[in-house]
C-alpha cells in the first residue's frame, strides 16, 4: 500500500487479483461516509489502458507492453471532509475474445473510460462500438469519459 500526495487528501492504493475476493486496506481511516465506485477501462489493444490505469495509480509509466486479460485495481482515497471513496479500476482485454466477461463488466460498472490511440482510426471506430454497446446495454444516462491517448505521436488518425 503506497500513500500518494497527487490526490486530494490521503490516498492508499492497492492491487488486487482480478475476479478474486474484495478486501479493504487498513491504512485509510475514514470518519466519515464511504462511496465505492466501480469504473472499467475499456478499448482496443494496444491503446494505452493499462498505462493511463498505472499512471493514475501507482504514478508509474509502463514502457513495455503486456496482453492484459482483465486485472482490478483499487484506489482508497480518505478525502478532506473525511469522508472515504473506494474505486475499482477494472482494466480490461483489448482483445474482447471472451462476451460474457465483456458483458459482466459492463452490467457491474458505475462508470466507463473508453480509450483510444489518436494515431490509429480503427480504434477510434472501436470505441463507438464500444459505446453503443454500453448505451444499449445500461441506457443513455451512464457516465462515459472517453479519453484519446498517445497525443504526443506526430502521425494523428483522429482529431
């Protein structure tokens, strides 16, 4: 569990397995109310979800590339009204080889980030996909941020 200083108030990180039981860390006390939020990390691969998830974290920049099938990380916050907020971060496989895992994170999600490489179109079309699929799935009123990543490669795609 590391603390971090880039959030408002205290925060206390953790990795948990994917699919595996939930368990709270020990060192945010929470006086006041606790939320708990569930967001998934969808897009295809190769666009940069695990490294934006890392980077918000564990304030690290992955520089290699590794296939993800699908890994939960928590973020525990202890906000400056005392109150505590818990977010799963549910990052999942570019690659969608498994439609009832798909599904199940989308009927468990209280929120989405949708990602996608401003230097390559197709996964721009991936993410509208992805986000009719959610919207017929969940109904128009679910929080969805979509995020364009690589912005500093030189060959745009999508603009």
């Amino acid at each position: 569990v590391t603390p971090v200083s880039t959030m408002p108030g205290h925060c206390e990180r953790m990795r948990l397995p994917s699919l595996g039981t939930e368990s709270s860390s020990s060192g945010a006390s929470c006086g006041g109310s606790k939320e708990h939020h569930r967001v998934v990390v969808m897009g295809a691969a190769r666009v940069g979800k695990s490294s934006i998830i890392s980077q918000f974290l564990y304030d690290r920049f992955l520089s290699r590339y590794r296939e993800t099938v699908e890994e939960l990380h928590r973020g525990e916050y202890e906000l400056q009204d005392g109150a505590c907020l818990t977010l799963d971060i549910l990052d999942t496989s570019g690659a969608y080889q498994f439609p009832a895992m798909r599904a199940l994170s989308v009927n468990t999600a209280h929120a989405f980030i949708l990602v996608y490489s401003v230097d390559d179109e197709e996964t721009w079309q991936e993410v509208i996909k992805l986000r009719d699929q959610i919207v017929e799935q969940r109904g128009p009123m679910v929080p969805i941020v979509v995020v364009g990543n690589k912005s500093e490669l030189a060959d745009r795609a999508v603009s």
